[in-house]
C-alpha cells in the first residue's frame, strides 16, 4: 500500500541521517558465522550453574572450545554495540522501527559486555564468567530472544545495505501523486555512462518513435525500474521523480536485448 511505502521511506532515510556513523560499519564475516553456528547449536536442556562449571573444570577441549567462541561473541556484539549501535539517533526513525532498534540494544546489554571485554584485555577471563555468559545465552535461546534478535541484525544490515547504495549512486525517493507522472534525469542503473532523459507523461498511452539502437528499449527498461522501485519502498535512479501509486504494475517487452553485453 502507499502507507507502507512512505513507511519504508522513512526508515530508509532514518539510515542515511545516521550514514556517518555508520558508513565503516564492518567486521570479519567469519566471525559472524562461527557465532551464528555456535548458538544454533547450543543444546539449551537443564544447564546449571554447577554442571557447567564441572564440565569446564574436567575437560580441557570443552573448556577450550567454549572460551574461544564466547570470546569471539561478545568481542564482535561488543564492537557492533558500541562502535554503531549506541551511537545510532534514533529519534529519525519511524517509532515502530526505533523499537525494534532498541529491542537490539537490550539484547546487547543483557550480556554484560564490558565487564567481559575488560576480562579479556587483562588476561582474566575465568571459568566463572564462562558460566556466567552461558546461562545467559541459554536463556536467550530458550525463551525466543536468540531467533528474534537475528531476524531484527540481519533485516538491519539489509536496510543498511540499501541505504548505502542509495547513498553511493545517488538515487532518489519519489512522491506519490495519482495526477502526474514524471521523472527528472532518470536513466538505467546498469550502464557505465547512462545518458539522463526526462519524461512527463500527459496521456494514457505513449508512442515512442526512433531508429534502432537509440535506446528506446533501454528508456522504457529504465521506466520501469523507476516505478518498480518506487512501488518496493526504495529510492530510484532519477534527480526527481513523481508518479501515481499503481496497485498493478505489468511489464510485456518481447526482446532478447542485452544491456550488460552491449
């Protein structure tokens, strides 16, 4: 709907108006799988504080094993938390999107990361405070807060990946207005060195005229993506663009036209 576009708008804007805090966003993938992969396949059950801290104490490769990955865990939530996520305003974001931020934030702190991040650095990392961080990731597991918090990390680094290439190719968001239609330097995205056209269109049905190869197919092509992406909530390739809301959008081109080969 219309309402759920503007809504996708906004949260993408809420984005690019944090885009300095955010533009070196990284870390090392691997690590994220590594995380990912160990709490998927942690076995929650009846885990104690005793029959952790035996495990540990009696099994070098276990205790090994599970230090390495705590390790890892709360130095990379540790540095997402407080290298983007504290820094983030979130007053820019739809209300129902500034939640779910904040949602993300809790989880984070549950976690005590400080406190184990200046275990780490002064060598003082002990069997307590393995204990300590498994019963809190058990506990997050077993009550949902795991699951929820990777759908709301992975849907942030999609919208943040959107908003980047927003960003970085110059796009912009249209308006919505079911009495024009109209676009301002529009081109496609794929090509190296688009040439930018402007079309207002005042009927309900256009003839465009022109000699092959003059890129009539890549214009309408480029028309096209415009109003696909306006309609998915996204910023699109023109300076300006104003189009009606469609509820149906159909696309027919019977071409065998390449652009990526030329």
């Amino acid at each position: 709907s219309k309402d759920e576009i503007l809504k996708r708008q906004e949260l993408l804007k809420g984005f690019l108006a944090n885009r300095e805090i955010l533009q070196d966003y990284s870390y090392y993938r691997f690590n994220l799988a590594e995380i990912y992969d160990f709490l998927e396949t942690i076995f929650v059950g009846s885990v104690s504080t005793k029959s952790l801290r035996v495990r540990f104490m009696f099994s070098d490769k276990e205790r090994e094993q599970k230090r390495g990955k705590l390790i890892l865990l709360v130095r990379l939530f540790y540095s997402i938390n407080n290298s983007y996520l504290c820094k983030i305003d979130t007053s820019v974001f739809p209300a129902v999107y500034a939640m779910e931020l904040e949602e993300m934030k809790k989880f984070f702190a549950a976690f005590n990361l400080e406190r184990y991040e200046t275990a780490f650095n002064k060598n003082k990392f002990r069997i307590r405070h393995m204990v300590e961080l498994m019963l809190i990731i058990t506990e997050k597991i077993g009550t949902g807060e795991g699951a929820a918090f990777w759908k709301r990390w992975f849907l942030f680094e999609a919208y943040l990946s959107i908003s980047t290439g927003i960003a970085l190719h110059g796009f912009t968001f249209p308006d919505f207005n079911n009495a024009h239609f109209s676009l301002q330097e529009f081109y496609h995205p794929v090509l190296k060195n688009p040439v930018k056209n402007d079309l207002t269109a005042r009927h309900q049905v256009i003839l465009l005229t022109g000699p092959n190869m003059s890129g009539k197919s890549t214009l309408l092509k480029a028309v096209s993506l415009c109003v696909y992406l306006a309609h998915a909530g996204l910023a699109v390739p023109a300076s300006k663009a104003v189009l009606p809301f469609f509820s149906t959008i159909s696309v027919a081109i019977n071409l065998t036209d390449s652009i990526v080969s030329g």
